[in-house]
C-alpha cells in the first residue's frame, strides 16, 4: 500500500510537469483548432497554470521524498 501512495505522488509530479511544459509552450498541440482554444487560454490564465504547476511541483516533490525516507 506504501508503494501506491509513492507511485499515485510521482503520476501527479509528472503530470504537473506536463502542464508547465503545456503552458510555456514547450509541448505542441496538433490539432489547429485546438490549438487556437488553447491559446487564448494560454493568453488569459497563462501565469496562473504556470505559478499552480510549479506549486503542484514542488509539493508533490517534497511528498515523494518524504515517502522514500519513510520507506
């Protein structure tokens, strides 16, 4: 049970991370419409994905460390 509590942490770490890459424009979306949703969106709330990724980040950073010394 220990180990699905470390592997739940590292999904949403790297899922956090995929949204601050998303958001600086690091990954490419394909489909063109999407794309241009997506940039408006981008537009508006850019900074605040970008500040709640990081933040996301880091918790779960310190989450997974703190497992593995419990470990």
């Amino acid at each position: 049970m220990e180990y699905l509590g470390l592997i739940f942490e590292i999904v949403f770490f790297f899922i956090a991370l995929y949204v601050y890459m998303l958001a600086r424009g690091m990954v490419k979306v394909t489909d063109p419409a999407l794309a241009r949703q997506f940039d408006q969106m981008k537009k508006r709330f850019g900074p605040f994905i970008r500040i709640l990724a990081l933040a996301l980040m880091a918790v779960m950073l310190l989450n997974i460390i703190l497992h593995i010394k419990a470990l």
